[in-house]
C-alpha cells in the first residue's frame, strides 16, 4: 500500500507544472507543494514503522531468497521514500527561491511604475508660454523632473537585474515578465525622450524672449540718450544753435541710424516668436513692445533730422550774415 502510494506520489511529483515567473502563480504552487509535503509528513509514522518492522524481520529471518526479497524490497522501499522526499524538498526550495525573485521583481515594478504615471501627468503640465516669469518656472520644473528621471534609472537598472535574475529562476511565464520589462523601460524611453524635447523647447523659448527683451530695452536706451539730447536743444531754444550742439545731433543721427537695422529685427524677430507661440497663446504684450519701439524710433529719428536741418539752415544763415558783415 504504502509503495502504491510512493508510486503515485512520484507520478504526480514528475508531472508538477513548471514553476511559474508569476508571483500569483506561484504563491498557488507553493501553496499545492505545502499540501503534498503535509500528505508526504503525515505518512511518515507509516514508512517508519514498516521500516522497522522489515529490519525487525531480517532479523530473524534465516539467509536465503525470502531474506533477498525482503531486503529488495525494504531497499526499493527507502529508495523510493527518499527520492520523493528530496523531489519534494526540492522543489519547495525553488518555488521558494522563485518567490523571493518574484516578489523583488514586483517591488521595483510597483516603486517605479507610479512615479512613470506621475511623471506623465506632471510633464503634461509643461507647456512653452510667451510669459517669461511663468515660462522660467516651467524651465526650472523641467529641468527638476529631467533629473529625477535620470536619478530614476538606477532603480531600472535593478528592476532589469531583477527580472533577468527572475526568467532565469522560473520555468514558465517568463515571456510575460520580459514583455513588462520591455513595456516599462519603452515607458523610461519615452518620457526621458519627450522630457528633454520639451525642456529643449522651453530653454529655446526663454532664450528667444531673453534676446527679445534685452534688444527691446537696447532700443530704449539708445532712444533715451536722443530724447535726452532733444530736451536739451528745446530747453536751450535759441541758444541751441551751435556747431557744439548740431554735432551733438548729428552724432545721435548716426547712433539712430546704426540703431534702425536692430528695429528691424525686433519686428521680424517678434513676428517669429508670435508664429512659434502655441495655440492660444496671449500674444499682446510682445507685439506692443515691439509696435512701441518701432513708433518711437520714427518719431525720435524724425525730430533728431528736422532739428538739424533746422540747425544747419540757421548756421548757414548765421554765416552769410556774418560774411556780409565783415
């Protein structure tokens, strides 16, 4: 009966599934190993007491073929107890050793694909704006997650150790674990390929509106330094009229008209960051500025000409006076 048992018990040993990469597989396999070593216990007090019942028998049993059968059998009989022990001892240690695979594996998965959901939603909220204070602190968030992605793929490089260390443990399923791993690290891929596209972007927008602002304010200042010298020619109003006071003018004519080439490409300039703008974008503020410099070169470099005209023409007047004169 008992080796009937063995027998059937060895069978059904040979004939286990192979132990899975899953770990919900698994835990159900380490479960049905745990019920065969509990039947393979509870038959244990059997085996040993026919054990020693045989060796009790051998004892008193004279040499000849009966002693030989029941020595064959007894042998045939540990034989069989303890390679289905060591089967089952076995296998329980590498569903084991699979588990623990297992279960690291899913540790990393579970640490790592939240934080790519994360990271989607969060790089969704980068967008390029013409709004340069808004636009530097999506700059700075960008730059942030970019790092963090890097920081990132340590914990991938362990995940990818992990499931190689788990395919090479396991018997079956070992395609779903290397499709997963596929699929997160074409996510990692992904969002790293997209995240430096859209800081590269975003880093090109701010240094267009960087240029933009400081060619605007170049403009300003130069045209400052013309008004300034218009005040001074009104305040001084007749007086004004001086070879002194027309070079002044005529050295801000000068400054104007190396100064129209960069009014130029303002407008040019802006017209370009207008049809770069994304879809929505409120692009108001920059046209103005540019509509402003614009307007206020003309109207400075307009005055600037009639005023030396007007100062030449007194000059020369001033001078055939005195010729007469003399």
């Amino acid at each position: 009966e008992l080796r009937t048992w063995l027998d059937d018990k060895l069978c059904q040993q040979a004939q286990s599934q192979p132990i899975s990469a899953k770990l919900e597989r698994l835990q159900s396999q380490i479960q049905e190993q745990e019920e065969f070593q509990k039947s393979l216990n509870q038959h244990s007090g059997s085996y040993e007491m026919i054990v020693a019942e045989g060796e009790s028998l051998l004892l008193s049993v004279q040499p000849g073929e009966e002693k030989t059968i029941l020595q064959n059998q007894l042998v045939s009989l540990k034989t069989h107890w303890e390679e289905l022990s060591k089967q089952v001892a076995d296998r329980h240690s590498k569903l084991k050793d699979c588990l623990q695979k297992a279960q690291k594996y899913q540790r990393h998965t579970e640490d790592l694909l939240p934080w790519v959901e994360d990271c989607k939603a969060k790089m969704s909220e980068l967008e390029v704006t013409l709004d340069p204070v808004q636009l530097e602190a999506t700059l700075l968030r960008s730059k942030a997650l970019l790092s963090d992605v890097e920081k990132r793929r340590s914990l991938l490089e362990m995940l990818n150790s992990a499931a190689d260390i788990l395919i090479d443990a396991s018997q079956t399923d070992e395609d779903d674990v290397r499709d997963e791993k596929a699929g997160i690290n074409q996510k990692m891929d992904a969002i790293t390929e997209e995240l430096q596209a859209k800081t590269g972007s975003i880093e090109e927008m701010s240094q267009r509106l960087k240029e933009f602002q400081e060619s605007f304010k170049n403009i300003e200042k130069k045209l400052e330094g013309a008004k300034h010298q218009l005040e001074i020619y009104d305040a001084l109003g007749p007086q004004a009229c001086s070879n002194k006071n027309l070079e002044k003018l005529r050295a801000q004519q000068e400054v104007l008209q190396a100064l129209e080439p960069q009014v130029d490409y303002l407008k040019n300039f802006t017209q370009g960051l207008v049809e770069d703008a994304p879809d929505g974008s409120d692009c108001s503020q920059l046209l103005c500025q540019a509509e402003v410099a614009q307007q206020d070169f003309k109207a400075v470099k307009q005055k600037v000409n009639d005023c030396c005209m007007l100062m030449e023409n007194k000059l020369e007047g001033i001078g055939q006076f005195n010729n007469r004169v003399r």
